[in-house]
C-alpha cells in the first residue's frame, strides 16, 4: 500500500461547530476514488468534538467548485478553545488495485 502525504493545511475556524472539507481530487487517477470511512483524530488535546466523519457519497460543492463523490473527506467539528490551534490527522485509503492511503494533518486555529 503506498502512502501519499497531502502535508499540512493551517486552517482558521469560526465559534460553534463547522464542516471541514478535505479534496483529494488531484491525486486521484481518472478511476480511483476514496473509500471506507476515514481516521479524522485530534492528536493535541480532547478539547474539539470530531464527528460525521465520512467521505463524499454524491458530488458536493466545495468552495463553490463541484466534487466527484468518493473525492473529498468530510467531518464537522465543534467544541474547543479561542486562541488555540488544533493539530488533526485525516486519513483515507482508496478503492485502487494497489490501495493507497492520503494523509493530512489540518492545523485548525480557533
């Protein structure tokens, strides 16, 4: 199984709860898609709620650009502290015949 690090993402969040949004469009080839339900994990505190996590079943539109489904990794969060930066580490493995697995870690900034 190859590995494929997306890197890191520094992402500011509002108050309440929100939807995060990982596209993994331009690393996919033409028939690949993710699959299963992917690891989303706070890796700093247990301040932040992570839930919904799932990757997109239907198209769904992501900073007003449509996405295939099985492109994009989705999860909501709620909770946390003002003036604090979550570490998160996203995961998801793809339907390939040679599976691979994307990772991202998401620098979330309340």
């Amino acid at each position: 199984m190859a590995l494929i690090s997306l890197g890191t993402k520094k992402v500011s969040l509002g108050t309440g709860s929100d939807i995060c949004s990982i596209v993994a469009s331009k690393w996919l080839d033409p028939a690949e898609i993710l699959t299963g339900t992917p690891i989303v994990e706070e890796q700093t505190t247990a301040d932040l709620t992570l839930d919904n996590k799932t990757i997109n079943s239907v198209g769904v539109t992501v900073l007003g650009k449509l996405r295939a489904a099985g492109h994009v990794v989705q999860f909501r969060f709620s909770g946390g502290t003002v003036g604090t930066t979550y570490e998160i580490h996203v995961e998801a493995t793809t339907n390939a015949a040679l599976p691979r697995t994307f990772k991202r870690k998401l620098l979330l900034e309340h």
